[in-house]
C-alpha cells in the first residue's frame, strides 16, 4: 500500500483546491469574508501567481470612528464593513467579483457583507433570497441601537473626499 500525502491546508481544513481551482481557472476578482469572534474583515483578492493580491479591505474596527455602537461582528456591522469594502472597491476601478467562502460555510453575515457590497455598487453573482431580511440589516432586532443610514453617508462622504 502507498503513502498518500494529503496537503496541509486541505488537512487543516483551510483550503478547498477543487473550488479555489474553479476560481483561479475564471480569472475574476474574488471576495472573502472573514468573521472572528469580534469582527468582520471583507477583503477583495486578485488572484496571481506569486500568490493572491489584495485590492480593498476594510475592517469593522473602522466603524468604531463613524459612531459605531455594539457589536462589530453582529449582522448590521458585517453589511456596513461590506458596504466600506465595495465603496473602496469602486474608487479603485473594480466593477465585479465573486465571494470565495473557502472551506467557511454561507452564513447570515456573510451574506449580509456581500448585500453590503451590492449595495455599494459592485457585480456580484447572487441569489436575493439568500439576503437577511431588511429589519435584520437595520439592527432592529439589537439592544443596542445604531442609525445605519447615518454610518452609510459617513463611509459615502470619506470615500469621495479621498
């Protein structure tokens, strides 16, 4: 019987080859969401050979300076962060991309980034249903009360003045 080596990051459980190859074979940018035990990072790549390139990024900490009260990683904060992370998007000249979950699963905050990131402008191939619903975008169903309309015009005045 023969060894078989299996590689590290699919042992890890970190990367899915067969899905990252479809991606990589498409040449298109691609979105990843990350979402820790605080926060939300959404990142836009471009994938290379030397390795994949960040475009955009944008971290839910930003929101801390636009008024932001609560949770940075609850589903409000993860639509934001993606609205941030398309708005740089855009300035930079990016029209599109796709989301990349990896080995991650689709989860309401996910798909909250990434109506986040349609919102801001970006061609994103989705299914609408998937999207959590608008009371649960607003933060209507929080203890803690933040105005999203107000975030969204700060993120919109920040990114025209640079």
């Amino acid at each position: 019987m023969a060894y078989s080596q299996i590689l590290r990051r699919s042992r890890d459980e970190k990367t899915n080859y067969k899905k990252r190859r479809n991606l990589l074979m498409g040449r298109r940018d691609f979105i990843t969401v990350q979402i820790s035990n605080e926060n939300t990072l959404v990142q836009i790549h471009k994938p290379e050979l030397a390795g994949d390139k960040v475009l955009s990024s944008a971290h839910s900490r930003s929101l801390l300076s636009k008024d932001w009260k609560g949770s940075r990683k609850s589903v409000p904060a993860a639509y934001l962060t993606g609205y941030l992370a398309g708005k740089k998007a855009l300035a930079q000249g990016i029209k599109g991309a796709v989301l990349y979950s990896g080995t991650r699963r689709y989860t309401q905050r996910m798909a909250a980034a990434l109506k986040g990131i349609i919102d801001a402008g970006l061609e994103v191939p989705v299914d609408a249903e998937t999207f959590p619903s608008e009371e649960r975008l607003s933060g209507k169903h929080l203890k803690v009360a933040n105005d999203i309309d107000k975030v969204k015009s700060a993120i919109d005045s920040e990114i025209k003045s640079k």
